[in-house]
C-alpha cells in the first residue's frame, strides 16, 4: 500500500497507538452490491486483510463483515462493548503529556514503531 491509502492506515494506528489496537475493529460494508456477490467480495477482504492491514491486525485489531443488517450491527457492538477500555494514544498525548499532536508528528511516530518493531529504518516523516 502506499500513498494516501497508507498515510491514512499510519495515523490511525498512531492515533490509536499500540495499547489502544486491541480497540480498533475495521469493518467492511456493502459486499452484497458487488456484482459478482461473494466470491469478489471474500477476495477483496481477503486482500485487506493481507495487504493493507495486517500490521493492524498483527498488533490486535479485529475485522467484521457488516452485512447491513440489525443482527449484524448489534453482533459488532457488542464485541466492542466487553473489550478493555483504554485510552487511544491521542487522548493520552493530548491530556496527560500536553504534548504536540499534530499528523506529522502522530505519522512519524508510529512509522518509527512500526519499523523498530520489524528491525528496519524508520520511514521519514515529512518535512516540517
């Protein structure tokens, strides 16, 4: 993944921070408009999965299928509603440190985390 599609995949994680993934739940939406049905559909979230958030994944989040439905709904939220509450990282850069919280700062943060977590240099973030 690259561009937009993973700076926005970074600051999420930055903004969850790694005690807040085990919170984060990615669902997809909308599979029955497709217009091969399923099979088009269980790729493509096969393809989320292992392509564009597995370290999301990796590090605790969980994936749903929502299929639009109020059982489908109500079975999500409730998975959320028995998981550990814990503050996301911005909430506790934001009250607790008082600190800079802007995206650049957010990005490059988790983009060195992320690498130091796999033993690679971190990715530079933009230029202030």
């Amino acid at each position: 993944m690259q561009g937009a599609a993973a700076d926005n995949i970074r600051m999420l994680a930055a903004l969850c921070g790694a005690a807040g993934l085990p919170n984060l739940s990615l669902v997809t939406t909308k599979r029955s408009r497709l217009w091969d049905g399923a099979e088009r559909g269980q790729a493509r979230l096969k393809s989320l999965r292992e392509r564009f958030w597995s370290d999301l994944i990796r590090d605790g989040a969980s994936t749903w299928e929502h299929d639009g439905s109020r059982d489908s709904a109500v079975k999500i939220v409730d998975a959320l509603r028995h998981k550990e509450k814990k503050p996301l990282a911005i909430q506790e850069r934001m009250v607790d440190k008082e600190a800079e919280v802007g995206p650049d700062r957010c990005r490059t943060d988790w983009a060195s985390t992320a690498a130091r977590r796999r033993g690679k240099t971190p990715i530079a973030g933009p230029a202030a």
